[in-house]
C-alpha cells in the first residue's frame, strides 16, 4: 500500500510541471484580444479614460442642487456672572445654559452667472436656567437667498464647456490607444513567426555544413583537398551554429517581448496559430481623411487647447 501511494504522488509530480507548462494556443485575433483587455498599455490607457469619465461625472454631480443637513447637538455651557446689586455689593450668580440648532438647506449653483441660489429652514433652541432663568425658540420656516458674484471669473462656466471636450478627447485617445496595441502586438507576433523561420533556415544550414566538414575530412584523409580547404568548412560550420544560437536568442526575445505585451506568466510557452488570410481594407484618401477628423483626438485637442487659452485670458482679465 505504501508503495502505490509513493508511485502516485510521484506520478502527480511529475505530471504538475508539464501541466504548468502547457502551452497556450493564440491567433492574432486572440492575442490582439488579450492585450487590449489585460496588457500593460491597456491598463495605462483604460485609467486615463476613467479619470475624464469620472471627472465629467463629478462636473455634473457639482451642477445638480446640493440638499445638507447642519445641527449642533445639544451644548452645555455653565459660568458665573458678577451682577451689582442696588445696594452697591456685588453678588456672582450661576448660571446655565443649553443650545441646540438645526438648518436644512437646498442650493443649486447657476453657471450661467456663477451665482448660487439657496432655500433654507432653521430651528434653534436655548435654555437658560440659574438666576435669569429663560427658554427661547428661534425658527426661519423659508429662508430664500441668492449669492451672486460681480464681475469676477466664472469658473463653473469655464467647466461645462472644458469637461464634456476633455472627456471626448479621452475617449478619442483610448480608441487611439486600442489600435496601437493591436499594431503593436501583431508586430511582435509577427517577430515570433520570423524568428522560428530564422531558426529552420539556421539549423538547415548547420545541417548542410556539418555534411560538407564530414565530407571535406573523408577527402583530406586521401590528400583530395588541401587543409586550407579543410578549415575553411570547418570554419563554415562554426559560422553556421553561431548563426542558430543567434537565431535562438532572437526567437527567445521576441517571445518575451510579446508575453509581457499579452501580460502572462514568466515562462509560459506560446503556441501561435498562424493567420491564414487577412482582411482587407479598402479606403480612399478623402475617407481616410475624413475618419481622422472625426476620430483622431489630435484635431479636437487643438479645439480644446484654443479654448482653454481663453478660459486662462478671462480669468486673467477678471
């Protein structure tokens, strides 16, 4: 019994290697997926997006009206107070005090203007007691007020007209962003198609100049070929390997170079499936034209660059 058990966990540890190594199958469609989902350059460009999303987002939170809640628990405030006397003496007296307040308050901020415009309702209570004993209500059932600046910089304004292009442009960026990866990684997996070609045609080669050194040495043996020969095969075939142990450090480099595009593990082995057909992709210079104006961030960050420049001339002008 104790030796089938110590055959079956050797078993198993010999067969957890080669399942951790098991090669990853990827077509060019697949390896474009994955690093534009879960490569380092898709993260950068994924967080850059989702901060002018959540910078919009925070503009139009700011632009809707704004409920808040202010009270002060209940306070206690104890002391004594000197109090002159008709007599001409002077008699100290305890006194007591309790407070509280409450105030609800609805205020909506006016871009157009910069102005606020706040409703309110407040409740306030205090309680004497001591020498002067008292108890006081204060109420505002409607409170209506408007804070309206003049003359100085808008910078609510400035914004609704700045974050919505900011936003675009980011948007416009991450797609940007998008086809590069997918240019950048069929590069790479391109690399590793030319590498494994480099490595068939170098080892072809040490095939062919290992043939060659056995036969020019069957020929120096019977004084056929002179040794200068006889070492310039030699010299051929070492040519030759060097050639393969190049070819090999390339291909090793390139397939490092697109596991760390794709984001997988060190080590990892990839079994690349090679494309059978490409698309093709018929456009014409006005279309071309056209998609870049409407795509390309470049021309509406000029746009945003323009009115920015203005926003920072109001407001030095203000």
């Amino acid at each position: 019994m104790s030796r089938f058990l110590f055959l079956s966990f050797a078993l198993v540890g010999l067969a957890l290697p080669a399942f951790a190594q098991q090669a990853v199958r990827l077509t060019l469609d697949e390896a474009i997926a994955r690093g534009q989902v879960q490569g380092p350059d898709a993260r950068i460009a994924q967080y850059d997006r989702d901060v002018a999303e959540w910078n919009y987002r925070a503009l139009r939170a700011e632009l809707l009206p704004a409920l808040s809640l202010n009270g002060n628990a209940p306070g206690y405030l104890r002391s004594l107070t000197s109090l002159d006397l008709d007599d001409g003496s002077l008699s100290y007296i305890l006194q007591e005090r309790t407070f509280s307040s409450m105030n609800l308050a609805i205020s909506q901020p006016i871009p157009l203007t910069g102005g606020n415009l706040r409703v309110s309702s407040g409740l306030s209570r205090i309680t004497q007691s001591g020498g002067f004993g008292s108890s006081q209500w204060q109420a505002a059932p409607l409170l209506l007020s408007l804070d309206q600046p003049l003359f100085q910089y808008n910078a609510l304004k400035w914004q609704r007209r700045l974050e919505p292009l900011r936003l675009e442009v980011a948007r416009r960026a991450f797609t940007e962003d998008m086809a590069t990866i997918a240019w950048d990684i069929s590069n790479r997996y391109f690399d590793v198609f030319e590498a494994q070609q480099d490595i068939e045609i170098a080892a072809f080669n040490v095939a062919v100049n290992d043939t060659i050194f056995v036969l020019s040495q069957g020929r120096f043996d019977i004084g056929r070929i002179a040794e200068n020969d006889l070492l310039q095969s030699e010299l051929q075939l070492i040519n030759a390997r060097t050639a393969r142990d190049n070819a090999e450090i390339n291909h090793q480099r390139a397939v490092e170079a697109l596991r760390i595009a794709l984001r997988m593990e060190p080590g990892q082995t990839i079994d690349l499936v090679p494309p059978m057909q490409l698309p093709e992709i018929t456009i014409t210079p006005d279309e071309a034209v056209e998609l870049a104006r409407r795509r390309q961030p470049a021309a509406l960050q000029t746009e945003l660059d323009a009115l920015e420049a203005e926003r920072l001339l109001d407001q030095a002008r203000r």
